[in-house]
C-alpha cells in the first residue's frame, strides 16, 4: 500500500489553538495510507512581492513543506467571517511566483472550526474563493465545519467530545480516498 505525505497546514499561531489540537486529532485518526505532517506558521513571515526574486529562507522552507508533499489539508479557524491573516499570508507565500504555485496539483481538503456555533462556515467559504487555480481539486464532500471547538480537545489533540469523532474519522478517510484516486 502506498503511504501518501500530507502537509497540514495549520492556520492559527496560538500554542494551544484550536486548529492546533484539531490538526494533531487527524493526524491520531489518519488510516495507514497517510502521513500528516503538521506545518505551523509561526515563522513564516509576510509575503512582499520585492522579495520573490531572493526569497527568504522561511518562505523556501515552507514551500519545500507543501512540494514534498503529497496532499494538502488546511485548517482553518474563523476569525471575522474569514481566514486568519497568517493562513492567508501563508496561502500567497505559498502560491507565488505565478504559476509556480508549490500547492499546485496537490489534492486539497478543507477543516473549519470555530469555537462559537457557526463552525468556521465563513471561513471554509472564503478558502473556497481563494484556492481553485492554485491548489489541486479541492474535496468537496463530506465538508467539515466544526463548531464549539474550545473544549472539544485536549492539548495534544485527544479528542474530548466523543460526538466529534465520527465527524473527523469520515473526513479523514474520505480525504484518503481523495488522495488515492487523484494521486494514482
């Protein structure tokens, strides 16, 4: 069986933040087909289109971290309707120079969350907006929108509200079906 690499890209800079212990969750339920590797962005500094032709070595690192990948999740949490400044930052890092996208080709997945009762609704929404062009196909369905998160998992990951699990293990096997038929 061939084991696939997936970059999870974690869109949230907090220690213990949500998207965090939800990112380390998947990674605890992933089948044998996939590798996650959690990818932080808390070195990643801003995109400026003055550097590109000398990049800096944070942005080479993190983009090397979605090339050898096989497969990318983003975690998004939702702040404003929206993704973090630092998720979007990472997405232009990542996506530049034009048409050198390193997510380009990589099926994709989305994970929203939120702590209140939308569930990072806006979030997945504006990643949707964001993504095609840039990305590899985008997993549809099932779709994830995970809500009242802020006690949902302890600080490695576990999961604490056994209602969650069935959610996460369907989107986790689903998005290694994904893989599979989009990385033959």
């Amino acid at each position: 069986m061939t084991t696939h690499s997936v970059a999870v890209v974690v869109g949230s800079l907090r220690k213990q933040s949500f998207s965090l212990r939800i990112a380390k969750a998947l990674a605890g339920l992933a089948p044998s087909s996939l590798k996650l590797n959690i990818v932080t962005l808390n070195d990643l500094s801003f995109f400026n289109q003055d550097l590109e032709a000398s990049p800096p070595a944070d942005w080479v690192r993190f983009r090397e971290a979605i090339q050898t990948s096989d497969a990318v999740i983003f975690v998004a949490p939702e702040y404003n309707r929206s993704v973090s400044g630092v998720l979007k930052n990472a997405i232009d890092v990542g996506s530049r120079p034009p048409g050198k996208s390193a997510f380009l080709g990589k099926p994709t997945g989305i994970v929203a969350s939120s702590p209140g009762a939308v569930g990072g609704l806006g979030a997945a929404l504006s990643l949707r907006q964001t993504l095609p062009g840039i990305t590899g196909p985008i997993m549809g369905q099932p779709e994830i929108y995970l809500n009242a998160v802020a006690d949902a998992f302890d600080e490695d990951g576990g999961i604490l509200k056994e209602a969650i699990r069935p959610v996460l293990q369907a989107y986790i096997d689903a998005f290694a079906a994904w893989v599979a038929l989009h990385k033959k």
